[in-house]
C-alpha cells in the first residue's frame, strides 16, 4: 500500500473513531464532563511537553557541547513535536498517542528500534559491484597487436 493511501485512510479513520468515542463517552459520562476531559488533557499535555521538550533541548546542547551529533535527541523532539499536535487535537484516541509520545522510555525505544531498521545493510553481496550490474568499469592498458 503506497503511503498516499495510507495517509488518506488515516484522514478518514481517525476523525471517525474520534467522533465515535466523544459520543460513547459523553452518554456515560455526560456532555459537560466530556467536553472538560478533552480540555484538561490538552492543558496537561501542553505543559508535559513543555517540560519535555525543554529537557530534550537540555540534553541536545550537552551533546553539541560534547562534540556528539545529538541523533537520538533530535528524533525524540520530532516525535515530541507530533505528539504536541496529537494532543491538541480534540479527541482521546490522539490524546492517548500524544501522551504515548511523551513517555521517555518508550519514546527512545521506539526511536532506537526505528533506526535499527533503517541503518540495516541492504542485502545482497558486500561492496563493490553487484552481478548482473552492467556499469562496471574496468581499468587497464590497451594495445594492438596487429601480427
């Protein structure tokens, strides 16, 4: 499945499932109580990521003042900065992947196991030209012999 399709299923699916819980909720609980839940984990998701996103910054200038490439911390405020967007979007299904953004340990698991699989080698033979790759280039001398 191409990635278009799977955005534009998410587009459709989440809204959907959003709307399904707010309903479900609000005949247990109530409008009002509904209508507060979904302001109160906005409010508090805001201000954990304000607390993590300043720690990730901390620990990105240490690594910088360390002469280290900050990779892992980098990638932490990229996933910090969806799961902002996750929590400002009225709903519980966003609102719990947001707040699951914002749990460190899963948060750098999830980061680590990602670049694992991205850093795998591609397989097939080691370095060099590959069979069946018709672009090689072989260097030499060249001379006739005519006789």
């Amino acid at each position: 499945m191409r990635p278009v399709h799977i955005l534009f299923l998410l587009f459709l699916a989440v809204p959907l499932l959003e709307i399904y819980l707010l309903i479900e909720i609000g005949s247990v609980i109530g409008a009002i109580p509904t209508v507060f839940m979904v302001v109160f984990t906005a409010v508090l998701g805001a201000a954990l990521l304000q607390a993590q996103g300043l720690s990730t910054m901390r620990r990105v200038q240490e690594a910088t003042a360390q002469g280290e490439l900050p990779a892992i911390e980098i990638l932490e405020g990229f996933c910090l900065l969806i799961g902002g967007a996750l929590l400002l979007t009225p709903g519980f299904f966003t609102d719990i992947i947001g707040f699951l953004c914002l749990v460190t340990p899963l948060r750098r698991a999830l980061i680590k196991a990602w670049l694992r699989r991205r850093m795998r080698p591609p397989p097939g033979p080691g370095p060099g030209p590959r069979s069946g790759d018709s672009s090689r280039t072989i260097e030499g001398e060249y001379w006739r012999d005519d006789e």
